[in-house]
C-alpha cells in the first residue's frame, strides 16, 4: 500500500525506532537531575544536541529541541522579532512560507507589528534580489525564507539571500522543514527551524537554531530548560530518534535523492503524458528531489485523492494546513497557477519504483472518473454561436464546476466574443486565468467581484 | 538501584511502552489527512482522547493534548485570562504552585495583569476560606490551584474551592501533575493541567482539560490543530500511550496507593527514628500515597543527595525546577519550614519493601556523614559564657554552615543572652527560624538584612 505523502509525515526510519526504543529504557529521567538516571539522560541529551548540530551545521549551544516544526517557527520567528523591537517592527517573508511562518505573522500584525510579503514567481520561487530589497528596509526586524516549498518543491535561493542579509544586518529565519534531511542549508543564516517527523523521525521533536551573536529573547513564561528558549519536560527518547535518524538520512542522502530524482522525473512526464489537460507545477530543475504537484483541470481535488486512496495510494492535495479549510491553496495562489484537481506526491525513502509506475497506470482512469462524475467536457463546445457574448451563472457551485461550465460553453460564442462567468467558489479566481491560459483564450479580468470574463481568441 | 524520584519523572509503565510501540507503526500519519493511514491515525487520536477524558471525568472535545504538562499550563492561564480580561487582570495562585504557575504569573505581570498569592500553613495547604476570599475579590480573572504539592506532597482543598469558585463565577483551574494518576480530581473545576510522565506515560505529553461554558482564547499564533488549543504536529504514538498508561495505573490505583501510603508511613517513622535533628514537612494524612519530603538539620541538601546516589538511591532535593538555582525551594519558603538538608522521595508504582528499608538503613550514616564533613555539632555547646551577646560571622557561608556555627556557639552565652548571626545565604532566612522552633530558642528576629538574631531560653 504506497504512502506517498511524505512531506506531510514520513513513516519512521529504522535507525529512529531503533533509538527510540532503546532511548526509553535509558533517557525517561529528568535530565537535569544529579543521581545515575539523570545523569544518563543528559549524556543522551547532550549527545543528541552534539549530533543533531552536526547535522544542521551548527554549534551545540546554539540549538534547542522544540515539541514540534510549529513551535521552533512560532518560538523563533517571536523571539527574534521581540529581540530586535528597538530596531522595527517589520517582518519580512515570503508569500509561499508554511502556515506556521504565516501564523506567527498574522500574530505579529495582531500586536503591531507590520508584514511584507515577497511575491514568488510562477515556479514558485522568491527572486533574491526582490526578497533581499523587502529584507533591507529601514525597521526590518527579521525575514523568514523557507528553504524550499512544502506543496511544490521548489528551492529558494537561500544561500545567496543569506548572504544579502547579513551584508544588510538582517537576520534571516530558515524553514528548513523540508529540506533537513537532504543536507544543511549553505549561507549564513542566523536561524533555522526543522521538524524531525519530515525526515523519518518521530512526531514531537522540532530544532531550533540560532547562531550565536544573533540577538534572541524567548517570549512567553520563563523555562529553564532548552536554554531558556523551549519549555517544558524535554521528550528526549524522541530527541535521542530524531537526531539519530537525521544522522543515518543524511549518510544516504545523495543516493537516495538521485534514486528518487529519477522516480519524480518519471512522474513528471508519465502524468503529462497520460492525463490531458495537466499542469505540473514547481520548477522542474531547482527542487526537491522526492516531491513533485500537478493539477488537473475539471476535476475536485477532494474527490480524486479518495478515488486514489480506494487504490491504495495516499497523496495530499493543496497545502497540508489549508486542506481541511475548501479554500485554494496560499501556495498555488501566490504562483498564479491552477488550483484545481490539485495533488502532491512526495516519495518517502525506499519509495518502490514498481509503485510509482502503477500510480502511473490509475491515474489516468482516477482523473477520468472524477471528470466524468462533473460532467466535464471533453473538447470544446463548438455548438451553434448563442450570440456575442453568454453568462454563465455558476453561483454556489464548486471548483471546478465554474471552469466546467465556461469550457462548456466557451465554443458558443464567436472568436472575439466572450463568456461571462459568475462564480463565489473564490478557487474560480485562480483557475479561470489558469484555464485561459492552458486553453489559449483570453482571460479579460474579474470586472467586479466574482464576474470573470474570458473573450474566445480561438 | 532503586529509583525514588517518581514526582519528577515515573519510569515508562509497561502498558504505556506497549501502546508506544503499537502505535509507532499505526499513529505516525498525519491524523488531518483524508487517506487510509491518516484516518487509522485519526482514529488513534480520537480513541484515545476518549479514554483519557473518562480518565479526567470531562467530554473528550473539552481535552486537548499538548506537548508536556508546562505547555497546557501555559496555555491554560493564558487563555483563561485573555478571555476574560473584561472582567478584570487579576490572578490569583497558592504561594506553593509548580514553577510553570508561578512563571505563568510573572509573564501576566510583565503584560500588565496583577497577581494575589495565598499563603499556605505549615503544612503546605491553603486555607480553603482564605483562598476563595481572594479568588471572590471583583476583577479576579483566573484562580490557579494545584491538586496536591509536588515537593511535600499535601493535598489542596481543591473540591471545595471549586465549589465556591464556580458560585463566585470566577474560573479554577487546577493542575492536576501530581494526582491524576491517582484519581480524578473531584468538584467543579474549570480547567485542568497533567503531565504524562508523571503516571508513567511518556514525555511529550500534557493534558489540557477546558469544561464547557469557561470563556477561553487560545493566545499565540493560531494552528487548527487540536481545537486550536495546541499548535503542532500531534504527538500521537506518545498520545496514545499516555492515554492507555493512565487508564492502566487508574485500574491499580487504590491497591498501589495503599500499599505506598503504608511504605511512606514507614519513612516517616524510620527517618524520625534514625535520624536525629529531622523535620518531616507537608501534611501527614492529607497527603498523595506516595511522597515524603524530610529535613535534616546541619546538613547540605546536594552533599546528601550525592552519598544517597552513591548508596543506589536516587531521590530529589527542594523543587524539582529550582534545585540548580541554589535558592531554598519556594514551596518550603511558603511553608516557613527547614530547608536545609532536604530530601524528597516519590516512590515510584511498584517500589519494593526491601528497597525502602534499606534506605532507611542507609540514611542514617549518609546524614552523619555529611554533617562531620561539615563539622556540625553533636549537642549544644556548653563552653563557659562569653558575655551576654555574640556575633557570628558567616558572610559568604552557604547553608547549613550559619546554622552550624549558629548552634556551636549558643551554649556561649547565657540564659537570656542573645546570638547573632551574619548570612548572606538566603536560606538563613527560613533555616534559623526552623532551627530555634526545633531547639526551643527563641527567634528574635532578622534586624537588618542578613542580620538574624537568637535569644538563648534554655
């Protein structure tokens, strides 16, 4: 049964389970305890630190354990912001970062703060230069910059803009949830957060990094523990997997990235090949090597990952945070691309290739199921021209039963005429242009708040 | 090598090691996520959230699961008080709290809010009149009261502050660490706080318990998970076993409590009996089964501790969250008992008889030992008078030495003659009250500063 969504939680690594078990018999006591158990459970916690910075690329001192990725970005993105108050209060990200980073800016503007958001392109990349200009504002506080997209893979230029900010005296946060295990993060960043349960640890360990010299003031009731920086009693058999299992991904990382570059080109061009009317999305070079998302036009996400799941394939669709919430996306949005039938698949390690080529095999007939359950057409309309223009009332109704509708109709209307599209399902917003676009028509603009016009060009 | 520091951290329970492990291949998913192991993990979550709320006696959708029994007190003080800031700032706590309350209260005061602390007798408990008389006082936003002490081990009144409490319409919450695995906490409480790893589960997970109809606004960035109450990926596999360990050592409470409750009764009467120069502190039948917390007069906590571990005891000194300060415990404070010399043992669930007494055959050396090394007296002085007053100096003298030089020289001067000690050490303050209460000598008082004075009576 394939698991292919490991970017939301990969299954545990052996190396992880096997430190977990033998951590829980040695590493239960309060670390900060004189007697023999306390004693052990610091040689283990220390150990762990010791491994774990090696990883990152960093000095022991300089990282904590957190309860997951969540509170490292929440605990570093306020404690940064609260260290740097004197100098502004503007915080700088990219409009493509993980909820966790968007939360943490929402709560910062709740308390008076302000945001900018750096646009991506359609591959879903900051450009540098742009991102390094938001940075260097007079009263930026801090930028946070993922080091790669958890829904589309695309890398950021971490490395360069790393460099640009320490040159303009800004920290720079690094959300290298989905990247830490495939190698450290290069440039100077000033701090980084991670999730173990990403690279096959267990849930309720997240890192929190930040070099020493980089100003820092833990928000929030006092801890001792974790430096101050992370409350509460440390969950250290956990720890003791994550860093254990970051060190045996690591040592495997090039082989199994190339090995799994390989099953996502595959992918890449099987779904092109056998699915129409698909959009795979992300950049195709600078990215990840185990993710890769596409969306398919005509067809509702929700229903195609379950047609998917009855065959036995666990794949996520939009981002893992906004899934639950029927709103498109943020990621997809702020790339302009199409939201639509929208599913990530991200290989877990040892992904089977004999799995990945009867994904290739379903997914043809999954995509087709579904767009025959919306009635969705199969070429364009070509009926008997209804006149100059023809709206289309879509109110109420779902993505992608707007865009449906408006393919349905468009060869109604002259070349040079249009279709008007009525539509509240706010997805419609993005997939209507990305239709236009994919079908060579002209998409005029949404002339007042839900009312689309496309004009027919071909 | 018996382990008795069961309130800091109780050792994994076999049914929670088992759970964990079970779970480890079932619960690692993303429970959010619509495919098959996203909706084993979701069922896990839920399973499990049932067992634990019957456990706390609340609906399992008044609990969420946080990363550690700080985190839900952290987050239970401060949305109860953000949400009802209309109503007014004010906190109101016993002075014998866990440091996550006492933080909690500082971090309010930071913000602005006020804090009224209530005092504790002797024994540790507040007076329930007293306590609901300050919770009654117009603007009380919150009040905070534990179930049973973690470091002398005496019960709360909370039953009946809750009562009042609820009548008064101000919310109570009670933290819960140290007795849930004994029993419920019984009364109409409003918001209840545990630990996992105190009743054996594993780290990683606290409980946060929020009845229905209590004003709460979860405060830091927003996250849906767990009712947006608890931010983060869940911790399942330890989640689950937490909630089966709980339900497990509920099944053997009463027979294990008994059985402990008689152990302790033991200490109590071996250390009296073997010990010259000790005060057993907290409550002696208003108390939790299995802790006893004793002090040994002329004696350093920290060398005691190190002769019990190299006997293959390992028990805990003042509170287990101020203990590397060098500060004599808060909650003794409180209690306005000896601090010196003080040990706490927490007999872990199934702690053996023969461990126990060979503790208390040991414990009588290991205290001469550490009070020759000190050169503490054997009996009072009895030189010839020196005049009527004497000055000692013990500037820069760490406790138990004011104490010691104090007790060397009161046989110095006469009937009525007075003795003063200089100290810098602050557990002065709390050690040479307790020392004349124990010896019958009559404390006169800290003058200035530093400056403790003692009339010779006998």
């Amino acid at each position: 049964m394939p698991y292919f969504d490991a970017a939301s939680a990969a299954p545990l690594h052996p190396v992880a389970r096997q430190a977990l078990l033998a951590s829980l018999d040695e590493g239960w006591a309060d670390p900060a305890r004189l007697y023999r158990e306390g004693r052990r459970a610091r040689m283990l916690l220390d150990a762990a630190r010791e491994a774990a910075a090696e990883s990152v690329g960093c000095r022991p001192d300089e990282l904590v354990f957190t309860p997951s990725g969540t509170h490292a970005v929440h605990t570093g993105i306020a404690g940064a912001l609260a260290a740097r108050r004197r100098v502004g209060r503007r915080l700088v990200h990219s409009a493509v970062e993980h909820s966790s980073v968007l939360h943490s800016a929402d709560a910062h503007v709740a308390g008076g703060g302000s945001v900018a958001e750096v646009p991506v392109s359609s591959y879903g990349a900051v450009d540098a230069a742009d991102f390094v200009r938001e940075a260097a504002v007079e009263g930026t506080a801090l930028a946070c910059l993922q080091s790669a997209n958890h829904e589309v893979g695309t890398l950021q230029p971490v490395e360069e803009v790393a460099h640009a900010c320490r040159e303009a005296g800004v920290p720079l946060l690094v959300d290298a949830a989905q990247s830490l295990g495939w190698g450290p993060v290069a440039g100077p960043w000033s701090l980084l957060t991670a999730s173990a349960h990403k690279w096959g640890g267990p849930a309720g360990v997240g890192l929190l990094a930040v070099r020493k010299g980089v100003r820092f003031a833990a928000q929030g009731p006092a801890d001792e523990r974790e430096a101050g920086r992370s409350p509460g009693f440390v969950n250290l058999p956990a720890v003791v997997a994550a860093a254990a299992s970051l060190r045996a991904v690591r040592a495997e990382a090039d082989a199994e990235a190339a090995r799994l570059r390989a099953l996502v080109e595959r992918i890449r061009a099987g779904v092109r090949a056998g699915v129409p009317d698909v959009e795979v999305v992300g950049d195709p070079v600078r990215r990840l090597p185990h993710l890769v998302t596409f969306s398919c036009l005509y067809v509702d996400g929700e229903s195609l990952l379950h047609a998917l799941d009855a065959e036995g394939f666990s794949v996520s669709s939009g981002s893992s945070c906004t899934s639950s919430t029927l709103t498109p996306s943020h990621v997809l949005r702020a790339m302009g691309v199409l939201s639509e039938g929208n599913v990530r698949v991200s290989l877990p390690w040892g992904a089977a290739e004999e799995d990945v080529e009867r994904f290739l095999r379903v997914l043809p007939d999954a995509v087709a199921g579904v767009r025959g359950a919306l009635g969705a057409p199969t070429e364009a309309g070509g009926g008997v021209p209804a006149g100059d223009s023809l709206v289309v009332d879509a109110l109420g109704k779902r993505c992608p039963i707007p865009v449906i509708e408006l393919a349905k109709v468009i060869g109604d209307v002259p070349v040079g005429g249009t279709v008007t599209v009525l539509a509240d399902d706010t997805a419609a917003r993005l997939d209507i242009p990305a239709w236009c676009g994919m079908r060579g028509q002209e998409y005029v603009g949404e002339t007042e708040e839900g009312r689309y016009v496309v004009r027919r060009t071909q």
